[in-house]
C-alpha cells in the first residue's frame, strides 16, 4: 500500500468520526429539546368526583419517563391501573417530562414506573404522589376521602416492592414454588394447618424469602387499604412478579409449619394481617375503626394523621358517620388524635381506647396520657378486643373471655379540653410492690443451622424465670384468688386466653420449661459443635423435624408454640401486688403505680401520681379482678387523668 493510499483512508476514517460526533451532538440536542421540560408543571383544578389519571408513554431502560395527566370523572367507565408504593422520604431526586413541563419525583417511583411503563404503548395508571396536588390542602382531603373507590375501580394493582436485589428473584421464585405445593386452602386461608414437615431442603432460602418480606411496602399504613380493595393485586420487584393469593398461600404455609413465627411487628404476621383485612372486605365486613387501629399499630405513615385517615374506608360506616371523623389536613396531629379519643369515648361510652393509651415522649406529640399515640409503632396487642375474631391471626384469641371487671357499669366521663384532662369515677384496689422482666420476643426468620432453633428462647427464658419466681408458681397453696399457684402463673402469662382444662395446665408448665432451659442450655454451646461435619447436618435435620411436629400441632390446636409464644405476654411484665395478686401489666409498669377499676372499664388499669392527678399507665390483666370480683361502687372517686 502506497502512502496516497494510507493518506485517503486516514481522511476517510477523520470524516467518519467528524459526522459520527456531528450526529451525536444534533441527537443529543433533539432530545434535549424533546424530554427537557422548560417550567413546573401545573395542576388544573378538579371538578366535583373528578380525579386525575397519569398517561405513562411507552419507554426502555433509562430513557427519560414522558407522560400526560387526564382528568376523568369516577362514574366514568375508563380502564386503567393503580399503583401502590412506598414513599419513603420523598424527597425528589428525579424529573420528568409531563405536557411538556417538569414534575419531580422520588426515585423509587421513578424505578417503579420505568418497570411498568410498556415499551410500545400508553399504560393509564393511578399514583397518588402525580395524580394529587399535594400542595393543595383541600383538594388533598377531598381526593384521600375518593382512594377506596380509585383502586376498587381499576383493573389492576401493582405494588411495587422496590428494585430487585441481588436474591429478590430467588425469593419469588421460591415462594412461587411454596405455594404451589403448599395444600393450604385458597386465598389464603388459615382453616387447616398444613401438617407433616417436608425435608429441610424443599424448604426455601430463609434470608432471601425474609429479606423480601421485610421490605419497606409491607410495613405502610396505606398498605391496609390498597390491598384490602384491590380487584387484582400483583406484587412487583424489580421484573420478577408474584400474585398476591400466591404470596399468601406460601407464608400461610411457612406459618403452618413454623418456619416463620408471626407476631406483631414481623413481616408475616403485617402480611396475614393485610390478608385477613382484605378478606372481610371482600365479605363485606367492616369492623370497628378502633378495632383497626389496635391491630395495625405496627404500619407506619409518613403522615402521622393518615393512621386514621388511612383505614376510615375499611371500618364500620355508620360509626364513622356518628363519629364525624373526615381527612382533613387543615387540622394537626395532635387536634385530630384528642377529638377521636373524645369522640370515641362519648359514642361508645366505654374506655376500650385506653388499651392504645400511656405515658408519651413530650418531644414526639404533646398529649395527655389518655389520648393514644397512633404515629408511634407498638407490636403490643390489646388484652381483649371485642370483635378480635376478625383479626384472630395466630388463633391466639378465639379463647378470649369477656372480661368485666367493673360489671356493666357505664362510663361517665368528664372532659376539660381546655386542660386536656378526663376524669372518671374509679376505685383503686391495689398498688405494684414488685415488678418482673419485659418478656420480649418478636419472631424469627426460619432456622438456617443448629443454633437457630433455640436461639428465640433466650428472649423468653431468662424473664419466664423471673416470672415463675416472682408468682411462687411452684409453691405449694393457693394465691389470694383462691386458685392453685401454677395456674394463677400460667392463666397471667396468657392473660386469660387459655382453652386447656385446669388439670393439663401443670403438666404443659412442666414441658414448656424444660424446653425452654433445654434451649437456653443448647444455645450455649451447639453453635459451636459440628457445625459443618456431616454429622452435624444430619442431627440439625432430625431436630428441625423434632422442633416442626410439635410446633405445628401446637399452634394448629391452641394458638401457642414451643417455645411459648402467647401472644398478649410479649411487650409486658408479670407483676406482684401489695395484697398478693399476680397481673400481667405494660412494660412501662413501676413498683408503687396503682392498679384501678374505672367505671364503664371492661379490666383493670395502671395509673401513675402526677402532679395534681395521675397519668394512665395502661391496661393490665390481674388475675382474680377480671369478672368484677374486686369491683365495690360504694367506693368509687374521681381521678383526674392528665
């Protein structure tokens, strides 16, 4: 080759790099021009039973998102799609192109709408975050009062768990699997327990499957209400999906067979709650708005007010309408929690909401005692809950009595808002003198080696001792209520919910403890033998099997497992009175709080001196008090609750 020749071809090869950057400048440009909007956008008002609906443009990859808004009216036929996610922050960090102006984002509903968005035509879906001027205070309220009806009337939900991780696939696709070959009955029900253990290795990845299950979506307020009256809810993670009766065929499962223990708070038992609230839904059962709240303690909003707000659609129309309680963003958090604790207290002339209620943190919301802090997460359950069948997750309360500790009597109560103090006439019957350790256990994932199975004994052993001391369970005679000592302990520690006949108690005490100092033992030193010989595997298999039977049969019968996993006892401490009365009381409970039977109250409360009255401590169960057998009202006083 001459040098004329290597001359043209290097001119030749300087044009083709000159038009390819000359191209790539004018594209560049185009798109600029294209998807850079050039102000904000702005939100026309709505008319009456209006909404909007977000037109999403098809879109690849990391193009950026271009969309439409269209206003259509509720009573139209329009078919389109909702959208349930996590706000998180929502602190925008991204931009994109609506009508030609911009609208800001956060990222994750930035990642959820490039994985829906089709890649060759329009998708119309409903986002709250886009499709409400969230600057607009009443156009807010008006459009949260519409939400139930926007997602009844899609076709579709999507939740969007976020994006996929590096064992999000796995975990879908197992419990894919999980539910397939799971014989629980369809949409989830718990009528059946699934029975016999399969070998350890048909059963899923405990990390991957739980590392899923506690993503942020699962812990939302809203949450309650968008799975509750979807048609077709569809979970989504990054491109992997899961239906949602699939999803809760396989937890239901996992529970079934111990693999998961659920208890308020645990990612299992937040998804069979949103399981059963979306059942009575579809039955038409709306339970109590109270009876909600109690139960979904453990979501959290963003907008603390949105934790009543929030469920106002699934709860008993009527006593919404006597309660007069609407979304209303103009009031504050504090305004709206006093006004449904009054509200409540009036129309239902009983003191059931003090259940939720005790000392606060004055630096979170300033309120009296006797308000309940609804923004605060409690995995507590109430002792007592009249409709708890509606929500008997674990079968923990189908044993629930009727307690009346202060017979019928009616409440009477005496509102000085201006103090913000309620007092009641009361009888106080006993004070703490000792007080016991806070059992706490909140669940675990599925055991992955040796250790793992006792490892939950070692939150419950060390206070089930101190409790068992503390009541002389093991001494011969009888307590002050006349009953045997053990059963007095053990009726307490289950806060009265126990179905088994007072002659199999003693031998169940037996077996629950020596299990209980077995693991606590184990715990000790298993972790370390043979963790990954042969030999060690092999026993790690036979004592899964061991640990499932019993387990299962257990909480298949009488709502409890081994180790004990009563559900009213976690979050709470056995204590000892002046007089001799054994009780079950809040972990705030101290030595020298009174114990008092308020009028129109179905148990006892704790109350605590303060200043010129006292502060509610909490409901609390003491055994021998429970059916108004300490109940006198000749001896009532009024007590000034602050």
């Amino acid at each position: 080759m001459n040098g004329r020749t290597r001359y043209s071809g290097v001119r030749i090869g300087l044009k083709a790099v000159h038009l390819w950057y000359t191209y790539e400048a004018v594209r560049r440009l185009r798109h600029f021009c294209t998807y850079a909007p050039s102000c904000q956008y702005f939100y026309r008002p709505l008319r009456h039973n209006e909404f909007r609906l977000l037109v999403l443009h098809p879109g690849v990859e990391e193009e950026p998102i271009q969309c439409n808004i269209q206003c259509v009216s509720i009573q139209e036929q329009v078919e389109y799609e909702t959208l349930s996610y996590c706000w998180g922050s929502n602190q925008p960090t991204s931009e994109i192109n609506c009508q030609g102006e911009r609208l800001s984002i956060s990222q994750n509903l930035s990642s959820a709408l490039k994985a829906l968005r089709h890649k060759d035509k329009i998708r119309r879906i409903w986002v709250d975050a886009l499709c409400i001027n969230q600057d607009d205070i009443p156009e807010r309220s008006s459009q949260v009062r519409m939400m139930s009806a926007i997602f009844y009337q899609s076709k579709y939900t999507y939740a969007w768990l976020g994006p996929a991780s590096e064992d999000s696939n796995l975990a879908i696709r197992q419990l894919k699997d999980t539910a397939n070959r799971s014989s629980t009955m369809a949409n989830g029900s718990r009528q059946t327990i699934s029975g016999r253990p399969r070998a350890v290795g048909d059963l899923p990845s405990g990390p991957a499957v739980y590392s899923l299950l506690e993503r942020a979506w699962f812990t939302r307020t809203w949450v309650i209400q968008e799975a509750a009256v979807a048609n077709d809810l569809v979970l989504v993670c990054g491109s992997s999906s899961i239906q949602w009766d699939d999803l809760i065929k396989a937890v239901t499962h996992l529970t079934d067979i111990t693999f998961y223990f659920a208890y308020p708070g645990h990612p299992v038992y937040q998804i069979l709650m949103l399981s059963r609230m979306r059942q009575d839904f579809q039955k038409g059962i709306f339970p109590s708005l109270l009876n909600i709240l109690y139960h979904s303690r453990a979501f959290s909003a963003s907008d603390p007010r949105d934790k009543i707000y929030s469920l106002l659609s699934l709860s008993n129309p009527v006593e919404i309408e006597l309660l007069g309680i609407r979304p209303d963003y103009s009031i504050c958090t504090r305004d709206l929690y006093r006004q449904f604790a009054v509200s409540i207290i009036k129309h239902e002339r009983n003191l059931d909401i003090f259940k939720a209620a005790g000392p606060k943190n004055p630096a979170h919301i300033d309120l009296p005692s006797w308000v309940p802090d609804w923004s605060v997460s409690s995995t507590t359950l109430p002792l007592a809950v009249r409709e708890s069948s509606s929500f008997d997750i674990l079968k923990a309360a189908q044993f629930c009595p009727e307690f009346r500790a202060s017979k019928s009597s009616a409440c009477l109560p005496n509102f000085d808002l201006y103090k913000d103090t309620l007092t009641i006439p009361g009888q106080i019957i006993d004070r703490i003198e000792t007080a016991g350790p806070t059992l706490e256990f909140h669940g675990r994932e599925g055991p992955r080696e040796l250790a793992e199975l006792f490892s939950p004994s070692t939150g419950i052993v060390i206070p089930l001792a101190g409790w068992e001391a503390l009541s002389a369970a093991h001494s011969r005679g009888k307590n002050i209520c006349g009953d045997k000592k053990l059963n007095v302990f053990f009726h307490t520690m289950c806060a009265g919910h126990w179905p088994i006949e007072v002659d199999q108690v003693g031998l169940l005490v037996k077996l629950v403890r020596r299990y209980s100092m077995i693991s606590f033992v184990a715990f000790q030193f298993i972790h370390i033998m043979a963790k990954n010989a042969v030999a060690g595997k092999a026993l790690l298999w036979m004592l899964k099997v061991a640990h499932y039977i019993p387990s299962a049969l257990l909480i298949g019968k009488y709502g409890i497992g081994l180790p004990p996993r009563t559900l009213f006892a976690n979050n709470r401490k056995m204590i000892r009175t002046i007089n001799g009365y054994i009780g079950l009381v809040p972990a705030t409970a101290q030595p020298g709080d009174s114990v008092v039977l308020f009028q129109g109250g179905n148990v006892p409360y704790l109350i605590r001196s303060h200043e010129n009255g006292f502060l509610l401590v909490g409901e609390c169960y003491i055994h021998g008090a429970m059916q108004g057998e300490l109940w006198d009202s000749s001896k009532l006083q009024s007590i000034v609750l602050g």
